[in-house]
C-alpha cells in the first residue's frame, strides 16, 4: 500500500495539496476546479518537471468518498503497474526520459 488514509481536512488538501511516492512511483493529490485530481507519475523529477505525457490524471468528487476513492486509485496504480515504477527507479536521474 502506497497511501493510506490520513485525517485531513479537504479544506486543508484544497489549499495544501498532498504528494508522495514509493519505489519509483510519484503521486500527488490536488484540487481542481470543484473536483479532486489525483496524479501518478514515475520518478525522479517533480510535478512541475515531470512531462505531461507521463502523468496518469483521474478526477474524483470533491467529497470524502471521493478523498477516499482517491486514495484507493494510487494505490491501485502502484499495484497495477509496478513493474513501470521499479523500472523509473532503477533508472534514476541520469538516465531518466521523463522530464520536460
């Protein structure tokens, strides 16, 4: 498991935003507009340097049901694709192709 559920506020994530990753694999959560975006995507660069091409995006309801549906995307991603996360891991900054 990836991301487990934390008590926050989606007050707090509207303005905060939440991000983290594991073993190759970044995520970040975030809200647009009035939904919650969640994001994969493979290391090693961030968010703002990682090309869009490569960021898997799924929108959710701005609700707690939809935190936690979330929540269970990320963590179904990491499972589902975790050969591809080991992969951008293993390869590291230097030999990484995902920056823009």
């Amino acid at each position: 498991m990836v991301l487990e559920k934390k008590p926050m506020l989606l007050k707090n994530l509207a303005v905060y935003g939440t991000n983290g990753s594991k073993s190759g694999m970044q995520y970040t959560l975030k809200k647009e507009g009035d939904m919650l975006a969640a994001y994969t995507f493979p290391a090693p660069f961030s968010f703002a340097y990682t090309d869009d091409r490569y960021k898997t995006r799924e929108e959710f309801p701005w609700t707690e049901d939809g935190y936690d549906a979330a929540i269970a995307w990320i963590n179904d991603q990491y499972e589902n694709r975790k050969e591809e996360w080991l992969k951008a891991e293993k390869a590291g900054i230097l030999k990484a192709k995902t920056h823009i």
